[in-house]
C-alpha cells in the first residue's frame, strides 16, 4: 500500500512532464496536425492591408446620373446610394439623401451619411461644380433628406493606396459656349452621328469649332496699336480631353499624381488691312466656353472644371499694310505632375506646325497677330492649372528708299507661345500645399512661312 502511491506520483509527474513539453512544443515547433490547420487559419486578428487597386477611369455614361462615393472600410471607397440634395457653399450645409429606396428590413443607416463620410458628387444642386466633403455633423432630418455639416476634404481620403491612369474625350455636346462678338457661329460632332452648326458635318468626332467673322475689326481708339482697316476672321477647332493619374502606394500622401489638359488643334485665320503702330497689343475675347465633365475614377466621380476662352490679340510696330492667312494643326499637352521626390512640376507640351494659305506684307514695320485661347483646369471647382496657347502670325517687312524708287522685302513667320502656371488648389489631390504658383516655363516655337520683296507700294 505504501509503494503505490509512490508509482502514481511518478506516472502523474511524467504525465505532467509529456504535457509541458507538449505545450512547449506548441509553441515553439508545431505539431504536424497544428502546422496543417495554421496553413489554412480560419481568421487572422490583424489582416495585413489590402493591396493597390487599379481603377480604371472613363467618362460618366451619357443619361445616367453620377453617385455619391463614400469612404468605405479600410479606406477603400465604394458606391453609395447617396446623393446631394442641395448644396450651401457660405455655410458649407448639404442635404444628402438615398438615390434609391431602402429595401424592406434594412438598416436606416445604409442610406443615411455618418459623422467622418468623405463623399464626392458630381454637378448638384448649390455645387455645379460637383461637391468632395467630409461630414463633420450630422444636424438632423429634413423632408428632402439628412442635413449635415461638411469641411473640405481631400481626393486622397477616397482614393487612399488605390492607383488611376486615363485619359478621357471631352463631350462636346456638353461644353457650353458664350459668343463675346457679333460673327461668332459654334459648331461640333460626336459620336451617333449628331453633328450641329455650320460647319459640323465636316468635323471629326470629338470635335468642337468657333468660327468668328470679318466682322471683328480691331479697334480704332487712341493708344491703340492697330487702326485702320485692319481685322481678324477665322476658326478654332479642338478636340480636349483630360488626362488624370494617381498613384496612392504610399501611406501619408500619394506617391504620384498628374491633372491635365490635351487634344488636337486646328486653326485658320487671316489678318488682313493696314496696322499702323500704337500703345499696347490689343487682345480681343471672342468666345467663352466653360465645361464640367465628369470622369469616374474606379467608384468615386472626379468632378474636372474647365474654362477658355478663345481671343484675338496684334500688336504693330510702324506702318504695316497685310494680307496673312495660315492653317494651323498639331497638339497640346498642359498640366501638373506631382512626384514624392519631385513634389509638383509643370507640363507643358505642343508639335504644332503652319502652312501658308495666303502671305504678303507691305510698307515697313512689324506685326503679330494670334488667334488663341486661355484655359484653366481644375477639380471640384478649385483651380489647379491655367495656361495660355497663343498660336501665332507674324510678318515683317523693310523699305530702303532710292532715286525714284522704293524697294523692300518681307517675311512671314508662323509660331505658338504657351505659358501659364500652377495653382495652389492641385493639393485637392492630398498632396502637400506649394508656397507659391509655379509658372508651366515659357515655350516658343517659330516657324518660317514665306518671304518676298521688290516695290513697296
């Protein structure tokens, strides 16, 4: 009776040994049946984030309305059936309500925003240049739906790791278009076959074109730089779209980001009469065109405002008697590109050339003439970029006078200046906030179109 006692405190102390090192193992070498469970583990406390998505970008399907996107889960951002009702910019209240009914038995809070929702709209009552806010409180319910307070808010809160590239056409049929002159007829075509104004059966697609009249003389006022018979007549054509990117890999601000303008460009134009030296060079505005297209970058609408407005401008030296004409094509490229290491820098591109439709100067002086246009781009109603595209004609002409005569030459020069800068607001992108603008860099291209001489008249 003595001994067993004995032999059971023995197997219960080996028992107990088997037991610890079989914890120990646990933890340190996994048994064969632990290690087949781990390689398959049914839930993990702290899953790692979500790899970068890549959102495709394209334009916003003609007819159907564009949605509120909201910050989701894990910063992604998703589609919500909200939508802003209206929109006060002094007080920064909106009224958000569902797009759709709510299903029977859902939760209310589905359909109704949150104390920390990033939303962003496209054009909508009290923000026609779309809406990106977060909701800092929720004031209470309204008979068109829930009214909160918002604060600006970032493009970065929605987008967060995610990356973006694309390039999307610019609807003509949406871009409206506010003649400053008597002449001035607007004509486009796109996609259906739907061609409008004069001149729109002979566009491409895409296309948009401004003709002005003779019927813009320059004007005849002291100090001007040009009087006399002198005017401008002829056309823009464009073809823009947006370019945007993003680059989110980073984890307090984007890694990369760009905001653009291109597209093709046609022009012709002719100065024609007698430019008799001045004051300053006289600009004309012909026409104003103002669109807000919307791009959809994965979920979220990006809300793009864009202005131009299309000019004539001629400065003279002397006493200049012209007959000019030229046509005009090539590209354009404008805009701001954000790098990490870089942080924002201009973009500013043209392959544009001229031919001579009609060239001949005459008497002695200088004279330019430009038939171009002033854009700016931006986001959400904030401007980001502006620039100036000045295609140009340019002539000169000399007289030496001799014993009954008077001989001289001319020359005819074709040529497009681009400048603009960028604006403090590009770091709508959340990107951090330059001091300063920060010129796009002055571009200058000359091109010879012709030359002539003998008798000046």
């Amino acid at each position: 009776m003595r001994k067993l006692p004995a032999r059971h405190v023995v197997l219960l102390t080996l028992a107990s040994i088997s037991l610890l090192a079989t914890g120990c193992s646990a933890g340190t070498g996994t048994p064969p049946a632990a290690a087949a469970g781990a390689q398959h583990p049914t839930s993990i406390p702290n899953p790692a984030p979500s790899p970068s998505r890549q959102l495709a970008v394209a334009g916003v399907p003609e007819g159907k309305p564009t949605a509120v996107a909201r910050a989701g889960g894990g910063g992604k951002a998703k589609k919500s059936p909200l939508k802003v009702a209206s929109y006060d910019r002094a007080s920064r209240r909106a009224v958000i309500s569902s797009a759709e009914k709510a299903p029977s038995g859902a939760k209310p809070a589905k359909n109704t925003p949150a104390i920390g929702d990033v939303i962003a709209s496209g054009p909508a009552p009290g923000a026609p240049d779309g809406l990106l806010a977060k909701v800092t409180d929720v004031a209470g319910k309204t008979d068109k739906g829930t009214e909160v307070r918002t604060e600006p808010a970032k493009l970065s809160a929605l987008l967060g790791d995610d990356k973006a590239q694309g390039t999307v056409p610019v609807d003509p049929a949406t871009v409206d278009v506010e003649p400053l002159v008597q002449g001035v007829k607007v004509s486009w075509a796109k996609a259906g076959n739907i061609h409008v104004g004069p001149q729109g059966a002979k566009l491409p697609l895409g296309s948009l074109r401004i003709d002005v009249g003779a019927s813009v003389p320059l004007p005849v006022t002291e100090g001007a730089p040009v009087a006399g018979a002198a005017s401008v007549a002829g056309y823009v054509q464009l073809a823009p779209a947006v370019e945007f990117s993003y680059d989110g890999s980073s984890v307090l601000t984007p890694d990369a980001a760009f905001l653009g303008l291109s597209g093709d460009w046609t022009s012709q134009w002719q100065l024609k009469g007698k430019a008799v030296a001045g004051g300053k060079p006289v600009r004309i505005p012909f026409a104003k065109l103002h669109a807000d297209p919307v791009i959809q970058v994965g979920p979220v609408p990006v809300v793009v405002n864009l202005d131009l407005t299309a000019y004539a401008q001629v400065a003279a030296d002397g006493t200049v008697t012209v007959d000019i004409k030229q046509d005009l094509k090539g590209g354009f490229r404008i805009g701001g590109s954000y790098s990490k290491s870089g942080g924002w820098k201009p973009v500013s591109t043209s392959d544009m050339t001229g031919t001579p439709v009609r060239a001949k100067v005459t008497a002695a002086g200088n004279v330019k003439a430009a038939l171009g246009a002033e854009a700016t781009v931006g986001l959400y109603g904030a401007v980001g970029v502006t620039a100036d595209l000045a295609p140009y004609l340019r002539g000169e002409a000399t007289a030496v006078a001799t014993p009954g005569t008077v001989a001289g030459s001319w020359k005819i020069y074709g040529g497009v200046d681009l400048t603009g800068w960028l604006q403090l607001q590009l770091s709508i992108f959340g990107t951090p906030v330059f001091q300063h603008r920060i010129p796009l860099g002055s571009l200058h291209r000359e091109w010879p179109l012709a030359h002539g001489g003998g008798a000046v008249a």
